[in-house]
C-alpha cells in the first residue's frame, strides 16, 4: 500500500461516519515495505485524533496476507473490507450494522467511479443496477451469485468467516474465491439501506484493470477452477453455486 492522496481520502470517510467511533474500529495494515507508509499513516491518524483506527505492519505482501492478517486480529462480530482508494458514503457502517444478523452478510449500494481530470465521474455498472432490483428480496446464493464476486461493500458476520482465509497464492479473483469458500455458513443475504454507499475507484494501474499475459491468465484461471472444484466435493456448499463460479471462469479463461 503506497498512500496517496485517495488515502486519506478513504480514512476521512471512516472518520466521518454517522456510527459513533466507540462502536467500530479501524484496522489500517500496511504490508511489505514499510517507510515511509507507516510513519505517514500513524502521524495522519494522530494529527486527525482517530482515536478508533490502529496502524499494524506485516512483511508479507500481497492483499490476501494483509486481510487475513487483518482478520486475525480484529474482535468485532462483523466485519467489512476497504481498499485504500475507495471511500465510504457518511452513513455507511451505522446503516449495514443495522441491516446486520449473525450468520449474514450485508450488501450494500455500489458506485464506481474515475477521476479524468480532477473531475468525479461515476460509472454506473450492472451491480447497482442489480442491486437497486433485489433490493428487499429473499432469494437463494445461487440467485444472488453476482453479488459473491467482490469483498468490497459488505459487512461480513464472523460466524460466517469462522477459520476460512483468502487464498495468498492469487492476487486476482481471491475475493470470489474466499466468497465461495465461506458460503457455506452465510445463512442469509441481506441489502442494506440503498443510502448505504460503497464508492470505489477505477484506476487504470489497479490490478484487476492491468493486462496479463493469455498464458499467465489461463494457468490461473485454471488454479482457481480446480480450487472451486474441492467445493464442489464438501459438504455444505450450494453445488449449483459453485459450477456457476466454476463456468465464470472458463467464460473469462480467454477474454
């Protein structure tokens, strides 16, 4: 994690949530290369009085190391992901905590969005479109699949999470992965208040924007494939669910 001015952007909305601060805390993990990111970060949170956010380093890098680091120290009952350049709308944490059930996962409002020169410019895509039509629906994993592809906008229950980590041997689609691994214990979807906003960022170096060569995508959407196919072999997990991600791949192998 390299901050930039997106960064602080991010912490600002965590700062200014309508939930007071006594209810929630903020675990900012830096990883990898630590200076000058974590002395920038700690003198931020200082300087700012965020008396609820907690700056923690690990050597290993990779964002699923980060997370499961993040996972295991953390103490709440629910939990929720942020990347570093995508921020919160202000009443964010206080609506899907009300929305949230022990053995659920809250969905939240989704916006994408660019900055193309210093202008704020949303990209409304088939997620909040999607969203907008389940919205206070009951329907089944499978039904709902398209929203079990992204870590971001969700507030996860921990007995939901148990001891399942994100996979450290990808660096894209560990999100979808980690979903479907969990899905087994998510006893309900919920969506939260529509107001609830998620915003995140489209960058053009981001990961999943970058290219990759045919050859290293279709060995790991191989990998991810034959890690989804155990699923298909355990007990518990939505077989229908789990070929949807499996046919997911493929569909992607080549693009």
């Amino acid at each position: 994690m390299k901050p930039q001015d997106y960064l602080w952007e991010c912490l600002r909305s965590l700062k200014n949530q309508t939930l007071t601060a006594n209810k929630f805390d903020v675990l900012i993990i830096v990883n990898g290369e630590k200076e000058p990111y974590y002395d920038m970060i700690k003198k931020f949170i200082e300087q700012e009085n965020m008396n609820n956010f907690f700056i923690h380093y690990t050597s290993e890098k990779g964002v699923s190391n980060a997370r499961n680091f993040g996972i295991a120290l953390a103490d709440n009952p629910f939990l929720c992901f942020l990347d570093d350049d995508d921020y919160l709308s202000h009443n964010y944490l206080e609506e899907m905590l009300k929305s949230s059930e022990n053995g659920s996962i809250v969905v939240s409002n989704f916006r994408s969005f660019r900055i193309i020169q210093g202008k704020f410019e949303p990209m409304i895509g088939y997620i909040e479109r999607a969203y907008h039509s389940y919205y206070n629906t009951e329907r089944s994993i499978f039904s709902q699949r398209k929203f079990m592809s992204s870590i971001g906008g969700k507030l996860i229950s921990r007995d939901c999470i148990k001891k399942i980590k994100f996979n450290n041997k990808f660096s894209k689609g560990e999100d979808s992965l980690f979903l479907a691994e969990i899905s087994k214990n998510i006893n309900r979807i919920i969506f939260s208040n529509s107001e609830a906003i998620y915003y995140r960022r489209i960058r053009s170096d981001s990961a999943n924007n970058s290219r990759e060569l045919i050859g290293y995508r279709i060995q790991r959407k191989y990998q991810l494939i034959n890690e989804y196919r155990k699923l298909l072999f355990k007990k518990g997990y939505h077989k229908l669910f789990v070929l949807s991600r499996i046919i997911a791949q493929i569909k992607n192998m080549i693009k």
